[in-house]
C-alpha cells in the first residue's frame, strides 16, 4: 500500500539512483541537469513535495511550485521509479487524491512533458489533463515536449 509523506532532505539523495529511465532522460533532455540536483532543485523550490512510500522504499518524489506571475498557478512534477508500476492502482487512486489535493491551493496546475514519456503521459490523460501545445524544440537537448494544464471545475 502506497503512502504519501512530506519530503524530507535525505529522500533526493536515496532515490535518484532508482529512477526510471524515461525520467533520467526527461530530465537531461529538458535542462541537462544530473538526476539528484534536479530531485534537490524540485524539493527545495517546491511549495508542496512530497515522497511517495510502498513496502519501506522510496518510489517516487512530487511537487507543486507556485508561479511568481499568478499565485493561482503551480507548477507540478513527478519523478518516480519502475517501484510504481508495483503499486500501479493504489498509485492511481492515490494520484486522483492528491491532485484534487494541489487543486485546493492551485486552481490551475502545468508544465511540460517530454514527448517519449509514454508511461507520464498516459498518467497525465488519466488525471485529465490537457495537452495544449507541442514545443519541438525544447530544452537542453531541443526535443519534442508537450505543454500540459488541468483547470480545477472547469
């Protein structure tokens, strides 16, 4: 049974080395960044993070980070590990909590996926979202993404 808890500092360091390849490449396509500075970067410039929990492992970290433009919007993320695809109906159940969760402070939630991350984006259309844009040449390594949004009672 997943759990979901308040990230703590030592959680970015104990599960970069788990995480699922299309995340690693997500994230060196989109800024280049190693996968424990960019786990650091989404905890420490996160409003919310949180860690996700089954059987005493780390399966995964997510966030929401307010826009300095509009408070009304946050910018979500998740970066998880193969461990999720364990747990993958209670992880779904969970995520439909949670996201109505984040919708509570941030009416509007976004960001933007790479285009290979078949697994997120399957996930993302569950919970639906839109997908509003196409980027073809986007980030670090220039690569397709795909602009993301869910409006909360729209």
């Amino acid at each position: 049974m997943i759990e979901v808890m308040p990230s703590r500092y030592a959680d970015p360091v104990k599960l970069w080395k788990h995480l699922r390849k299309a995340d690693v490449d997500e994230i060196t396509a989109a800024s280049g960044m190693h996968p424990l500075d960019a786990l650091m970067m989404g905890y420490e410039e996160s409003d919310e993070c949180y860690t996700i929990w089954a059987d005493g492992e780390r399966l995964g970290m997510f966030g929401v980070a307010q826009e300095t433009i509009n408070p009304s919007i946050g910018r979500v993320w998740l970066l998880g590990t193969d461990g999720i695809l364990k747990h993958k109906f209670d992880f779904l159940r969970k995520s439909l909590l949670w996201r109505e969760e984040l919708h509570h402070r941030f009416p509007v939630l976004y960001n933007n996926i790479d285009a290979r991350n078949e697994v997120h984006i399957k996930w993302l259309q569950w919970l639906d979202f839109s997908f509003i844009s196409t980027m073809e040449n986007y980030g670090y390594e220039g690569r397709p993404f795909y602009q993301f949004v869910r409006l909360h009672n729209v």
